[in-house]
C-alpha cells in the first residue's frame, strides 16, 4: 500500500476526475469525459463523436477537439500543482479530419512553473491516427481547497 501522502493525491485526483465528468458543464454537453488523470499531470480524456459536434462536413468541429483539449490539459495542471487555472494561449495543430467513434486526447506536462505551466497534447481518432496536436499555457491562479470538489 502507498504512502498516505500518495493516497491523498490520489484521492485528489479522482475527485477532480469526479468534478471534471459532473453533467451540465460544456465538456459534459459536447460528450467529453476525462478518463485518466495522475498527479505528475498526465491526463487523459476522450470525446464520444455524436452529431451535435460535426460540422458541415461531417467532421468534429475545431471547436470541439480544442474543449477537449482544454480541460484534458487544464485538470492535469490542477492535478500536478493544486492550483486551478486559466488558459493563456494554445495552439492547434489539426493534421487530419476528426471522424470515428471517439477522440482521445493525451496530455502531459511540459512545464510545471510558479505562475506558468505548459501542457503538450496529441489527439488521436479511434484508429489511432493523431488528428490534432497542441500545446497549452495556463496562469496559477488560486490554490484549490481540495475540501471544495
């Protein structure tokens, strides 16, 4: 059995993971769930593919693949630091269209700072094409009372 400091992190992480998956948020809506989630920061999520999140085309949406992105990259931050924050800047990278049944995202850190992280994803079709990549920075903004999720 782990450390009781391990255990507690680990408890942290399920309980942002809990947070995260609560229905009526805009991940929730657009059928994003975070699936995976450590305390070093790696995180992973997967968006389920209905039609509400195709464009004209019949392809994810840009807009879906980077909310996906967001809060994959943005609960990995809060796991790695304690800290909620704000995304800065990203950058996407779409490489190919998003089709299939479901996007994975997998995130982990580039740098965890004081004020400044930066977070690396790739997102991958449920054929294991990478459909996107991207990389996130975040503002620290306030510790998180870990009590309040």
């Amino acid at each position: 059995m782990g450390s009781c400091a391990e255990q507690k992190k680990q408890k942290f992480c399920q309980a942002i993971l809990d947070a995260a998956n609560r229905p009526g948020q805009l991940p929730h809506l657009i059928h994003c769930r975070l699936t995976q989630l450590t305390p070093d920061g790696n995180a992973t999520g997967e968006l389920e593919i209905q039609p509400d999140v195709l464009n004209p085309w019949n392809t994810v949406h840009g807009g879906a693949l980077a909310t996906l992105a967001d809060n994959v990259t943005g609960s990995g931050v809060l796991a790695a630091t304690g800290y909620v924050c704000v995304t800065v800047n990203y950058t996407m990278h779409y490489l190919r269209p998003a089709t299939g049944s479901k996007i994975i995202c997998t995130a982990r850190p580039e740098k965890l700072g004081k004020h400044l992280c930066v977070m690396h994803a790739d997102l991958t079709n449920d054929a294991g094409q990478l459909v996107a990549t991207c990389e996130f920075t975040f503002d620290l903004i306030q510790r998180l009372d870990q009590e309040a999720l």
